[in-house]
C-alpha cells in the first residue's frame, strides 16, 4: 500500500507541473485543486490582458509584465505540484477525478479562443528571421507587435510595421513606413525623396549618399519609385532600413492599410545565432519611429 501510495504521489506531482490542480484531483483533494487551478491560470489570464495596456506604454514596462507572467507561470506549476508531495495520499472519488481532469482540459479548450482574440486585437510575438531591418532589428530579436496602435491613429512616417506580404499573405514582412497616403514619393539610390524633399533617415543601416551627377538617371530598375510616385489612398509605401537587403515597395508596390497587423513595439528576447549567445543589452529594447523620420511637406 505504501508503494501505490507513493506512486500515486509521484503520478500526481508530475500532473501538477503539467497542469496545477491536476495532481491534487488524483489524490482526493477536489477542493485544493480547484484552487489552485482557478488562481494560477486566472491570474495568467489578468496578466495576459494586462499586457495589452502596458503595450500603450514603455517598452521596459511590457517586457517585465511578461517576464512576471512568465514567473508566476513556472512557479505557480512548481508550487503546485511542490504542494502535492507534501499531502497524504487520500481515497478518491473517481468520478470527481474524472470530471475534474474533464473540467481542466475544457478549460484549456476555451482559453484558446481568448488567447486567439488576444493576439489579434492586443499583441502577438514574431521573431526576426532577416536582415532587411538591419540595425533597428538584428535577426534573432522576438519582438512583441501592438495590434491595438492605430485604433485611435492613422500610421506614420518612420512607424516600423507588420503585414500581410502582398504576394503572398500567408507570409507577414516587416518594414519602416516612409510613405504615407498622398506622399509623393522617390528613391534615388539609397536616397530617398519625399514631397520633394530628401528623408532624413539616420536610422539606416547605410548612411544614404546622393547619387553620383555622372550617374545615369535611367538606369533604376525597380518597379515603383524611380520616378514621382503618389502613395494611393489607404496604402503606404514601406521600406527596410537595410537598403541592400530589402524585398520592399521598390519591388512590389503598396501595402493596404487592411494589411497592415500592427506596429513594432518592443524586443523581449534577442539571440545571436551566430555565436550562440544572449543579447540582453536588447531586452526590453523600445521600438520607436525615430523623431527626425519626417519629411516635411512641400506644401
């Protein structure tokens, strides 16, 4: 007997750290378990939505909900099952185990729709997997996306955003909007031109030079840009700070402001692939638009 008991023990620690309260049902504590089921998920749950205020805020700020999410998450499963090898073993009643397994698992079933709604009216993780932002992100960043920017502004010159690819919108791309609806926009080299007026652009990971006087003016091949090109009404003409490494606007046109998902906001975990180390300098880090980003009209 003592043995089951022990194994029972063993059984239900494990399905606490799976799961809290589950381990306890095991042992014939229904009522402990539903305990602390209710009070470890149900304060993930105030945290998960609590994020989506703090997104509004400071990047730093976002970044220690979710590193307290993430805390509460370990230790409260920890604690669980830390709580069930400290119980004796009681007799259950299988039908209460049953149901109350039954209950755990339809609640992780309903949480799916409200995490689904989270990620897409608050905020959603995306990893960057490319250097066309380069320095503004570096590839390795997991940023956290603001899908509640622009339900009371319009995007802006210099917003770094991400959207349904126009080619193929099962794939989202990032960029940095440097065309708003109206603008008139051209690219000249690494230059480029809006309402007439060159774009201070400092956060390019190239400085943008002039172009040559001897250069030929017509030999720019991309498909949109090299001369004046007026941004359609709710579109935007976006670009990637790395110039050289960019499938952008210059290519494939406009993005629909329908496509757009929502605006970068912060990075919350950075790994460098290529030496297998952690940037933490870029935890936390704030993805702003730069303030000299405008270009002023020509009206």
């Amino acid at each position: 007997m003592a043995d089951a008991g022990r194994a029972r023990r063993s059984i239900a620690f494990l399905l606490s750290l799976i799961q809290p309260g589950a381990g306890h049902f095991l042992l014939g504590r229904f009522r402990r378990g539903i305990v602390w089921a209710v009070g470890v998920d149900g304060f993930g749950l105030v945290v998960l939505f609590s994020l989506g205020i703090l997104l509004r805020g400071a990047g730093r700020a976002t970044v220690l909900g979710l590193m307290l999410a993430l805390i509460v998450a370990i230790v409260g499963h920890v604690a669980s099952a830390v709580d069930t090898a400290t119980l004796t073993v009681g007799r259950p009643r299988w039908v209460l185990v049953l149901v109350g397994w039954g209950a755990l698992i339809a609640g992780g079933w309903l949480m799916d729709p409200v995490k689904d709604y989270y990620r897409a009216h608050y905020a959603q993780a995306f990893t960057i997997s490319s250097g066309a932002m380069t320095n503004a992100l570096l590839i390795g960043d997991y940023i956290l996306v603001d899908k509640s920017a622009y339900r009371t502004r319009e995007p802006r010159r210099g917003d770094i955003v991400v959207f349904k690819y126009p080619r193929d919108e099962r794939r989202d791309f990032i960029e940095r909007i440097v065309g708003t609806p109206g603008d008139v926009v051209q690219v000249r080299g690494r230059q480029v031109l809006v309402n007439g007026q060159v774009l201070d652009e400092p956060y390019l990971e190239r400085p943008a030079t002039p172009p040559s006087a001897a250069a030929d003016p017509t030999s720019c091949s991309y498909a949109y840009g090299c001369e004046p090109t007026t941004v359609p009404p709710s579109s935007y003409f976006v670009m990637g700070d790395n110039r050289d490494n960019s499938q952008d606007s210059r290519y494939w046109g406009f993005v629909k402001a329908d496509k757009i998902l929502g605006r970068a906001s912060v990075v919350y975990w950075s790994w460098d692939r290529e030496r297998h180390w952690l940037r933490s300098w870029r935890i936390g880090h704030s993805i702003s638009s730069h303030p000299r980003s405008a270009a002023p009209s020509s009206a």
